[in-house]
C-alpha cells in the first residue's frame, strides 16, 4: 500500500503541483477535522487543484486505484460532511482555489462562481453591479458555493428567496469517473428533460464534484428597516409573521426568532454584543422589511407597523433600527450564535423542520423533554420561524459532561429527542445542515424505506464504486482492498 500511496501522490503532483498536495500532519489537520472539532478524519493527502480540469484529472487518478473523494469547501458544516472516514483510504478536494467569478450578467440577473467563492465576495460582487445575492449565514465571511450547494443551504433569506435550490440556475460538476458535466445554464425556463443539477444540490459531494454554479441574482435594496421585538412566546411569534406579511407584503427580508436562553447566552459569550431591548421576555424575533423601491419609507412602514401589532398585543416591546450600524448591531446577535455557543460548552444544534402551524407545540415537546432527560443541558432556539426551521440548540455543561465519549452520548440523546418530536408533528430530521456523518443512522431510522431505496439507486447509478464521500448521508458499502 505505501508504494500505491506514494506513486498516487506523485500523480497528484503531477497535476496541481508538489505544494498543492498536503501530506504532512501540521498542513492537513485544519482540513481534517470539523469545524466544532467533533469529527476527526485520517485522508492520504489534501489536495488543493484551480481548475476544473485539475478537478477532472484528480478524479480520474482516484477512480483509477479506488480512492475515495471527499469534497470540501470552506468547511463550515455542522453534520460532519466534509471530514473523510475510516471507511476506505480518501483524499480530501479542498475548492478554496477555484475563487473565480466568471460572469455576471446584470441584465439577466445571474452570476456564474466557482465552487471556491466565498460567499460574501459574491454577495459583493453582484452589490457592485447593483444587484444582490440574497443568501445569507452566520459563515458568510468563510463558507463557499461549493459547500452551499452541496447542503442546499438556507439562511435567514429562505422566507423571501427560498434556499440553494431556488437560487441556482445551473452548475458544472465533476462525474465519479472524471467527466465533465456541463450544465452552466442560465436558464429561468429549461424544460427540457429531467432537471439534473437538482441531483447534485444537497447531495453533499455524494453523486460528484460541483466546480462552478450559475447563481441567481435580484435587484440591489435601496431601503430597510430592522427591528427587534420581544413577545411572549411562540404563538405570537407565528401571528406577528402572519400580521406582518399582511401588512408589508414580500418585503419581509428575514424574520428570525430568538429564545431569551439563546440571546443571554450570545451577549455572555460574544465579545461586547449588546441587546437593544430589555431582557425580560422569552422570546425574541429580528426582522427586516426592505424593497429595491428609493421611494417606499421602510423604517416608518415598520415603525406603523409594529404600533399596531403593540395593540394587538402581538408584541410587548421593539427597538427600531435608526441607521445602519444599529441595524447590523442588532443582527450581530443573531450571526454570532455558533461561535457563542461553542465557547459556552459542548453544544449540540439541530435542524429540524415542521410545519409552522406545529412550531409552538414542537417547541414545548422537545423543551420539556431535554431539561427533563438531558442533564447539565441548557436548551436554547433560534432560526427561521417563517419555514419552520427553528434550531434547537442544547448546550451542555462541561462540569456534567467532561469526556468526549459523555458529550457523545448526551449528544445521541438530545438528537433523539428532536428527531422524534420533528417526526411526530410531520417534520424532518434536516432542514438544511444536511445529514453528514451525524445523522446517516438516524436517516435510516425515519425515512421511509421506498426513500432510502430510491436515493440508493441513484447513488449506485453515478457513483457506482462509492468512491465520492462515502459514509455520507446513506451507509458505506464494505470496502475491499
């Protein structure tokens, strides 16, 4: 096998460079292991190609000795999807290089990016030319198109925009054997055969590599307003998001809730963030109206707005946003929660979704159930109560648990919980981290079996050596040397 291993990585050299292809532990390990730092990997190399061509020709080398591929972006996930296992030798294709946005087409309203682009150059490359790309996460500075796509991810803009799958209009991918796909179309109206690029979004590296992606753009905002509210629970939350889209419209930009658990654990734990609002309510929700109108006055719509929701009791308290910096103070709660809640202890998110109607009473279930079998749990939520995918977040004491293998279990138990509840209520285990490592078994545990026997097919039609991401979303095969 060392003779195997060493011809491979010169092949590899041979393609991106000797510098491209990272053997030695002190170089790998940023690459090897989650961002929480839960999951561990042990790949052969990372390999780092800038082009698609590279791409194509390190696969290649991969399926000619049966090595594994494990796509990786900015590793942001938080399911353990972008770490190689055990399962089989791998090598980890790190798309950090392939930074290039190669089109923007304004008047088509679409941008093509490679899978590298971090997603807040892209978001600045479409404000340049008057446009906006609306996804948006607390990882906007770090996570990739790649990643995005390959998670169909969600962020705060899924209730206006819809996620991933809504904003890509085309994508190129390298196939399992090294074929090009290309499927760079910016097309709104393509009816022409099955629409392949949805295989590939959300298929977490699984069915082949995605190199580049066609991005839809919409026109620049002009106007906002940001508020934050305090209400007494989360019924409230649901009818103030009904009264406010009655009131404004699809000018709804984000509508996030927050538990009073959540942002005390934030303002702890988050270098100097400050609430506007008093912290003597349950629940909180940030919101944002805005239009791509110079003329519509957004922060007296909201002002007006939130008075009459006051008198309706819908709310008990609202601080407005007056400029743009208190704007973003106030949104800085909200992206700031992964990185808070690490520092707090072992924290355990989930991503389950219900129907909206079903928030309240899923919120109580898996509340009343964590605190009362979870010990040590201080349980927190946060999300997008508009697609019902609030996250609920289970922060474990480091005092109650302190090895790795008690977090684990708790882990394993607070994931239950959630997952039951989600199921229960007409729910799914995964609203838009995707399944990674973490959730493979529990995947089998809830979906249907039809399901599970359909997305098998589809696997062992692309990839039929299981060489991309295996031990992804469904269960490795057995690998035979």
């Amino acid at each position: 096998m060392m003779l195997k291993t060493a011809a491979l990585l010169e092949r590899f050299a041979g393609v991106v460079g000797p510098a491209r292809v990272l053997t030695d532990p002190g170089d790998t390990q940023p690459y090897q292991q989650d961002w929480r730092g839960r999951y561990k990997g042990a790949a052969l190399a990372v390999l780092m190609p800038g082009s698609t061509s590279e791409v194509a020709e390190l696969v290649k080398a991969c399926a000619s000795l049966g090595v594994a591929i494990v796509p990786q972006g900015g590793n942001t996930g938080l399911t353990g999807g972008a770490v190689a296992g055990a399962e089989r030798p791998a090598v980890i294709l790190n798309l950090s290089r392939m930074n290039r946005i190669r089109d923007i087409d304004a008047t088509n309203n679409s941008l093509t990016a490679e899978a590298g682009c971090i997603l807040a150059n892209v978001r600045e490359a479409a404000d340049e030319r008057q446009r906006q790309f609306p996804l948006l996460l607390g990882s906007v500075g770090s996570c990739e198109i790649g990643g995005l796509v390959s998670t169909n991810a969600g962020g705060t803009g899924v209730l206006r925009y819809g996620n991933m799958r809504e904003l890509v209009m085309g994508l190129e991918v390298v196939l399992p054997d090294g074929r090009v796909w290309d499927g760079l179309r910016a097309l709104r109206k393509d009816n022409a055969g099955y629409d392949l690029k949805q295989l590939f979004i959300g298929a977490e590296g699984t069915l082949g590599v995605v190199t580049a992606a066609v991005l839809k753009l919409f026109p620049r905002l002009n106007v906002s307003a940001t508020a934050m509210v305090a209400l007494t629970g989360v019924q409230q939350a649901v009818d103030l998001l009904r009264f406010m889209q009655q009131q404004v419209g699809n000018r709804i930009e984000a509508f996030e809730i927050m538990s009073r658990s959540q942002v005390e654990m934030v303002l702890k734990h988050g270098h100097g963030l400050q609430s506007p609002i008093e912290m003597d309510s349950p629940w909180f929700v940030l919101m944002e109206i805005a239009d791509s109108s110079p003329q519509w006055d957004a922060v007296a719509e909201l002002e007006k707005t939130l008075e009459t929701a006051f008198e309706r009791e819908l709310i008990t308290n609202a601080a407005v946003a007056t400029d743009v910096a208190k704007a973003n103070r106030i949104w800085e709660l909200r992206h700031n929660i992964s990185e808070a809640n690490k520092r707090a202890g072992f924290t355990v998110s989930n991503d389950t979704s219900v129907p909206v109607s079903k928030l309240p009473r899923f919120i109580d279930l898996v509340t009343e159930r964590i605190e009362q079998q979870v010990a040590g749990a201080a349980v927190c939520h946060a999300g997008h109560i508009g697609d019902g995918n609030i996250h609920v977040i289970a922060v474990l004491s480091r005092s109650v648990h302190g090895t790795p293998e008690q977090c684990e279990e708790a882990a394993a138990k607070v994931n239950l919980i959630v997952h039951e509840a989600s199921v229960e209520l007409g729910g799914s285990i995964s609203a838009e981290h995707g399944i990674g490592r973490m959730h493979v078994e529990r995947l089998e545990l809830f979906k249907p079996a039809i399901d599970l026997q359909m997305m098998r097919m589809i696997k062992a039609t692309f990839d039929p050596s299981s060489l991309m991401n295996p031990g992804k979303i469904l269960r490795a095969t057995p690998f035979n040397a």
